[in-house]
C-alpha cells in the first residue's frame, strides 16, 4: 500500500470525524415530520367532529325558580338543547348538594318538555344557604347526553 493511499484515508477520517454537518439536518426534518403530523390529525379530528352518527347534543336543566326557601314545594324543571328546543321524556333527578333532601327525587319531562318535582330541602344549624343539584338522564330516542354541570337550585333561609 503506498503512503499516498495510507494518508487519504487518514485525511477521510478526520474529515469525517470533525465534520457536524450531518447533524444539522435531523432537527429540521423532525420538525416538519412534526408539523405535518400535527396538520393531518387535525384534519382527520375535524372530519371525525362531522360525522353526524357521533355527535350527540348536551342536554341543560333551567329550574324555576332558581332560588328557593327551605320546606315542601314544588320546582318546574325544564330540559332543554343549546338551541334552546325543549326535549320530551327526559328524566330529571334532583338530588341534595349542600342542602339536605330525603333521598332523590325523579320526574319525566312532559309534551312540553318540563318536569314537576316535590322537594323538601332543608338546611343545616347555621347554615345559611344551600343547593340541590339537578342530573338529567336522556330519552333513549335522539343522540342526548348530560355530561356538563348543570344549573343548581340555591336555597336560602328566610
């Protein structure tokens, strides 16, 4: 082997050894592997949000009246979607938060979309006020769910 070839590979080596542009590259790609991953899950989310099969439409509670005074009464519920449409043959359940009832109390939304319930609410020794929480299970026809807090009863002593 001649001193020639000897010295070329040494020179190769080191040139390769001390060369970092190899390195330069790699943060670039991944960057745009990245970006590009992140623009095509958003595009397959937003065409899986259209489907309609798997949208379903959050259901709220509006109770009248909202505030109310401790003893037996009765509170119309009415269930309603975000446009504001009443939905028929929900069912209301109203139970004590941080005032006490005698267990839970049911009703089922009529043509109109309204439920009665009969509470008694009462509050604790010194407790001011207190508040009865409303959970709506949805008809079995129609893609409706309650997964969202819903508007609580407040009562207060007189």
């Amino acid at each position: 082997m001649s001193d020639r070839t000897h010295d070329s590979r040494t020179a190769n080596r080191r040139t390769f050894s001390t060369d970092t542009r190899a390195i330069e590259g790699l943060p670039v790609r991944l960057v745009i592997a990245l970006v590009v991953g992140v623009a095509s899950l958003s595009v397959m989310m937003g065409m899986i949000g259209d489907i309609d099969g798997l949208a379903a439409t959050e259901l709220d509670a509006q109770p009248q009246p909202e505030v109310t005074t401790p003893g037996d009464q009765s509170i119309d519920v009415a269930v309603v979607d975000p446009d504001g449409s009443r939905v028929a043959d929900a069912t209301v359940i109203v139970r004590g938060g941080s005032a006490q009832l005698d267990g839970v109390v049911t009703a089922e939304t009529n043509a109109e979309g309204i439920a009665t319930v009969d509470v008694g609410p009462e509050l604790g020794p010194n407790q001011a006020d207190g508040t009865l929480t409303i959970d709506i299970k949805p008809p079995a026809e129609g893609d409706y769910v309650d997964e969202r807090g819903n508007t609580e009863v407040l009562v207060v002593e007189e």
